[in-house]
C-alpha cells in the first residue's frame, strides 16, 4: 500500500459493528453525537450567570445555534452550599438558576449541568454523593437537558475501599458502574430525558459498560488542552474504538478547543476534521464574543459538521498510518464514505488513499468539504499535497 510516497506497513481496515442498544429515554434524546458549547475550556471556574446568558445570545448570533449547536452546558464551579434538608444551592456567581434556564431555552437552546458522584467536585465543589435522586429531581424541576457527571473525588471513596479489600482487584472498577448506575437511575426516574455524560477520563472502558448506566456519551481520555500534542495524542488513540459507538451512546474525546488561540489554523482544521470524523460529541470551548471568520469556516461548515452527525451513527477509524501520515475512513448514508488524510509532520508532504480500497473500484464523485470544492469524477489513486500539520476532509460517493 502507497502512501504519500512512503510503503505503508500494515493497513487496518475498519470493521464497524453497531451494539443493538434498546434506546431510552435519554439515549433518544443523543441519536446523533450532541451538539453545544461549554463553559470549561474558555471561562474554567470563572464562569458566571451573565457568561451564560451571553454564550445563549451568542449562540444564536454567531449562527452556532443554526449549524446545530443546542447545548449550553454549565461546567463546574457553580455549586454552593446544602441546606439542613439536603438542597443544593448555587454559589453568588449564579444568583437564580431556574431564571438563566428558563433564558436559555428561550433562545431555543438546550441547556447542560455539571456534577461529580463524589462528595467534590474537581474544582472542589459540591458532588452529589448520597444525594443523587435529590439533585437529579432538582435538576429535572429546573429543565436541565444534559448532565457530565465527573468521577473527580469518587476516586478517594474507590481507593478507601480497595484499601479495606485489597483481595478484590475488581472492587474500584464495580463502584465506579455502580455509582454511574446510581445517577443515571436517578435521571431516568424523573421522566425528563436528561442526556447523561460521563467524564471518568475512559478508565476501565467506559465504551463497554457506559450503556449499562443509562449514558448517552462517555469521555474516552483524559482532558483535552488548547495545544496541537495533546489534541493530537487524544484524536488518533481512538483507533479501534468505532465498533462502542452509535445512535444514542457515542465516544467523546473531550471538548473543542477551536478558537481559544493556542493552535494555527490549520492545527484547528485538524482539530475538527478528526473529531467529525471520530462522530465526537461538538462541544465549542471557545469564547463566543471573539469567534474569527477562521473559528466560523471549520465550526459552522455544514458539510463537516453533517459528516459527525450522519444518520447512519457509524464513528470513522483508521485505514492507514505510515510515520506522520493517517488515513481515516468514515461511512455515512447513502454509500458515501468520508476520508480525512492527516500530515502530522514539520513539512509539506503528498497523502493518498486508493479509491478501490474504499469500494469506489470504478470511481467516484469527489467533494472537498474545506475547500468547498468539487473536485469531479476519479479512479484509483487520489492524492492530496498536505502543508505540516493539517488536513484535508473529502467525500466520496458513487
Ligand atoms: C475535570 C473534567 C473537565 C472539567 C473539570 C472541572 O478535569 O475532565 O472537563 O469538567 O474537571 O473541574
């Protein structure tokens, strides 16, 4: 197999198998991987009540609302205190939180919150350990529409015991599903479909046993940053992962970084082709007020963000590696197959991918989504010139 110019070692076609999962309520509510923006990766644990009003506004102004972004998910740092009958209250930066709800779904927007099984948060906060049909309710009373629910310092109550038990290597792993368990019955016992995200970093294979809890989407890795290494580190260890994911439960390599400045353009356009095509949940991390024509044309382009929210539900993996060159394929309805062809190396090199490896022996229709350009009809070899550190996204169809 030729690629860029070098042998390509091993090819590893993906063989995509779907779980027949019986969708419920909550994993209605995620057939397709959701879509929104969250507080952490911009404002952390500065975030307050007005910055969320104003991320509402936003989304519907910038047109995040339009190419599909529904949820405005509250991160961390906005639990304060509970009362003697157990009630968690906001901190000050949030002063009515039914008030900044009933504001974001008036904008016809979705909205997220944030808590933890432990009794902290990782900011420190508030969790909701023993107190989780409470807060599930109220979470409910209020209209939230999306729960991350982040191990955090549930870990402490893990190690406790495994320390009480150290004959049982199983003991951390079945608290962990149990205290997921614990909230997504609780969720599901409200009647509200509350699409349940877990954030425990992908220890012990969430992708396995995340169904079992009720969950809609499950972090895979450990937290994302606003730099090219670890969004790259993150983005291509999720080879072999696409058979765990499908309508109504997804693989979630953590939030978008797209916007927050730390990465060129063309690190950003890798940034979003590799999650579309991984069918991630798209969860803007960036500052809204300061969206630049550059964040617009990869976050707003409709026809990337159609390729992660096919309605086939079929995450992409990986066709070929050789060095700093990947390719990925990724099926969508219709006999379409999306390729995205990565150059993670310091210059300039050709990429290819073979048309009939694809299933395209006779040839096929080609569309360059970022350089929204047809690209007309082609047989065999199709080669691309990628500049370092970027990426090209095509689709390919009879
Ligand atoms: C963890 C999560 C982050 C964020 C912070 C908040 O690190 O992985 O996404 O929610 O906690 O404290």
């Amino acid at each position: 197999m030729r690629l860029g110019g070098l042998l390509c070692g091993g090819c590893l076609c993906c063989v995509v198998v779907l779980t027949a999962v019986q969708a419920s309520g909550q994993e209605k509510a995620a057939m397709t991987p959701p879509m929104g923006w969250n507080s952490w990766n911009h404002f952390a644990d500065k975030v307050t009540d007005a910055d969320v009003r104003a991320a509402a506004d936003m989304m519907v102004s910038t047109g995040m609302k339009d190419a599909g972004y529904v949820y405005v998910n509250l991160d961390d740092t906005w639990e304060g205190e509970r009362d003697a009958q157990g009630v968690l209250h906001t901190n000050k930066k949030f002063p009515y939180m039914k008030g900044m709800i009933d504001y974001v779904h008036s904008k016809g927007l979705k909205f997220g919150i944030y808590s933890s099984p432990g009794a902290k948060t990782c900011g420190g906060y508030a969790g909701s350990l023993d107190h989780e049909a409470q807060d599930a309710k109220m979470y409910a009373d209020w209209g939230v529409d999306f729960l991350k629910y982040d191990l955090c310092s549930y870990e402490d109550v893990m190690l406790k015991a495994q320390a009480e038990h150290p004959e049982d290597a199983g003991i951390k792993k079945r608290m962990m599903v149990a205290a997921y368990k614990k909230m997504g019955d609780a969720l599901k016992a409200t009647g509200r479909p509350i699409v349940y995200s877990l954030c425990q970093y992908g220890v012990d294979q969430p992708w396995v046993w995340g169904p079992s809890v009720g969950a809609s989407m499950w972090r895979t890795t450990d937290d994302i940053d606003d730099s090219y290494g670890r969004m790259i580190a993150i983005g291509f260890s999720q080879v072999g992962l696409s058979k765990f994911a499908g309508p109504g439960h997804w693989n979630d390599p953590d939030m978008l970084e797209i916007g927050n400045g730390k990465m060129t353009d063309a690190q950003y356009q890798t940034h979003m082709t590799l999650w579309v095509m991984l069918a991630a949940p798209l969860l803007a991390g960036n500052d809204l007020s300061k969206m630049t024509d550059a964040d617009k044309r990869l976050l707003l382009n409709k026809e990337a963000i159609a390729v992660d929210q096919d309605a086939l539900g079929k995450q992409g993996d990986r066709l070929y590696v050789s060095g700093d060159l990947e390719v990925w394929t990724k099926s969508l309805s219709g006999g379409r197959v999306a390729v995205a062809m990565f150059n993670r190396s310091w210059s300039t090199r050709d990429v290819s991918v073979d048309l009939a490896e694809i299933g395209f022996k006779s040839g096929a229709k080609i569309r360059d989504v970022w350089k929204e350009k047809d690209l007309g009809e082609k047989k065999g070899m199709v080669v691309d010139t990628l500049p370092k550190w970027s990426a090209t996204l095509l689709i390919v169809s009879k």
